[in-house]
DNA sequence: GGCGCATGCTCAG
DNA sequence: TGAGCCTGCGCCC
C-alpha cells in the first residue's frame, strides 16, 4: 500500500531485478504500449523513488514515471513470466541466460504510467517537499511551508509540496505519537515540535521500508502494558496502529475514543485528550 | 455478483 | 468541495 516506503522499497526491488539488463517491455492492456515498444529491448539502468513517485532510468534518457495512487502495485517476481492476468499496464521481463537469475514485473492500477526525460523527471521532483527517505533531504524546507500556512497542520503533512512521502497513515500517527492536534493551524505550531516530527519521519518510513508495512504502535503498546500490567485493553495487540483505522476504540495511551474526521476528503484519525501540543 | 471502501491525486465549478 | 479514475478486497445478499 503506497505511501513513500512503498515506493521506495519498490525502487531497491527493481534494482535488484532488472538494473543493467536489457529487458523486454510490453503492454498487455494496451493503454502503454507505444512508449513500452520504444524501451523494449533497451538496458534498465536502475530505478529511484522520491515521495511517491517512482522513475525506472533507461538507457537513451528514457524514464518511466509511475504514480502507483490509491491502489495501484508494481509485483516484481523471479522466475519464468507467466501469462498475465487482468489489466497489466506494463511488463518488464528479464529472460535471464545473463549469468542471473529470470525475473519479471507486472504494473497495474496505477494513476500515473508515463515516458519522460531527466529534465521533465527534475521539473516534476522540484515541485516536492523533502523526502525524509532522502539523505539529501532538508526538514526547513518543509518547515518554511507549515510556519507560514493557516492550513491545518494534518493537511499539510499530506501535501506532497510540502513534504513527499507522507499519507495518510504516517500523518495520523505521527501527529499522535507526538500529542499534535491534526486541525491545529501550521502557523501555530513550534519548530522544535516539527523538528521531533521530522526525526520521528525519517525513522518510521525506514522501518517500513525494512518491514515492507506501516508499524507505529509497537513501543505504545509496550509503553501501556508497562504502565497497567494487565491485559485491559481490548483487542490492542492486534493492532498495527494508534488511532489511524481506529475509530471508537480505545486511545492506546489514555484510553479515551478515537476520534474521527473527513478533512480535505481523507479520514483523519486522532485522540482528542492526548493530542493538544503546540 | 454487487457494492463500498482503500495508505492518492486531478480537475471542473 | 465533489466527482472521477485506477484495481483489488471484504462484506453482504
């Protein structure tokens, strides 16, 4: 499920695969297949994401910019390709006899499957925030944005202008894992706040490229078994998360409700007694 | 089998 | 602000 460790996840798998092969492409639905003609036959050079975006680098200044959006998926597999099922946008194929191992992809449902150039790829890169997957990547940036916005605080670490990567998910419970209200306005929030969320970024979006899944609760769990010492808490071992997807349940921390909202047309999950820091 | 929903985003109004 | 789009899944009948 798509938000930046996806992707970038899928960048390093892609890489594993296919990076300086010459594979085969093709578009067995038919909605790429022009552009899939043009790379078929041509070396994959290596493959790179930032936010959510991903951009598969071939030779002859070729480069495959997917947007997986809501549902869309990239299933890298080894081994023979088998006959593609439902709607493939785009199959990458390595036959192997390269002294490596066969391998092939399959792309589908996703918002954005296009052929671009290095200079188009830096054009749409510039108009992101900082990825905090990227060593590169500079949190002021991204605090320059929040400090001068009266938008709500849980907006604006969605927008990907802002900060890339970061959806849904992460924004929920990073926002409760650092007692934030998500409507607070981003003007009325502390740098050394935002500087602690920023941390708390780079390492849950690690952890989840290291898990292939979103996991933010682990340590509040242990934090409140700790604290009880007994197992009142219904059903929160089973979680995965804080308060995101946990409408009515029990806040992990004070055990209040979880509230929910539709903001900008997501829902918006937080606790509404642990979250009123600054 | 039909429906609604999903970790996203764009565009019209 | 709402509709639309991409696909797959779980739920309900």
């Amino acid at each position: 499920m798509p938000e930046g460790h996806t992707l970038y996840r899928l960048a390093r798998t892609i890489d594993a695969h296919f990076a300086g092969r010459a594979v085969s492409a093709s578009s067995p639905q038919g909605r790429f297949a022009e552009a899939a003609a043009l790379l078929d036959g041509t070396v994959l050079r290596g493959a790179e994401s930032y936010g959510k975006h991903l951009f598969v680098d071939f030779e002859g200044d070729r480069q495959v910019h997917v947007h997986l959006g809501l549902c869309g998926k990239f299933a890298v597999s080894d081994g023979e390709a088998r006959e593609p099922t439902g709607q493939v946008r785009l199959r990458l194929v390595a036959p192997g006899g390269d002294g490596r191992p066969p391998a092939y992809g399959d792309l589908r449902g996703a918002t954005a499957c296009e052929l671009m150039t290095r200079e188009q790829q830096r054009v749409l890169v510039d108009r992101l925030g900082p990825d905090p997957l990227r060593a590169d990547a500079d949190w002021t940036r991204a605090w320059q944005r929040v400090v001068r916005s009266r938008a709500p605080v849980g907006g604006l670490l969605m927008d990907q202008s802002v900060l890339a990567g970061v959806g849904n998910v992460y924004r929920a419970e990073v926002l409760f894992r650092h007692r934030v209200d998500p409507l607070r306005p981003g003007n009325t929030l502390r740098r050394g706040t935002f500087e602690q969320i920023w941390n708390d970024l780079v390492l849950l979006l690690a952890d989840g490229v290291r898990r292939g899944r979103i996991v933010t609760l682990e340590d509040q769990v242990l934090a409140v078994e700790a604290a009880l010492g007994r197992g009142e808490v219904p059903r929160l071992t089973e979680r995965s998360s804080s308060v995101y997807k946990q409408a009515g349940m029990p806040c992990p921390v004070c055990g209040s409700k979880v509230r929910t909202q539709v903001v900008a047309g997501r829902n918006l999950f937080w606790c509404g007694r642990c979250q009123r820091r600054r």
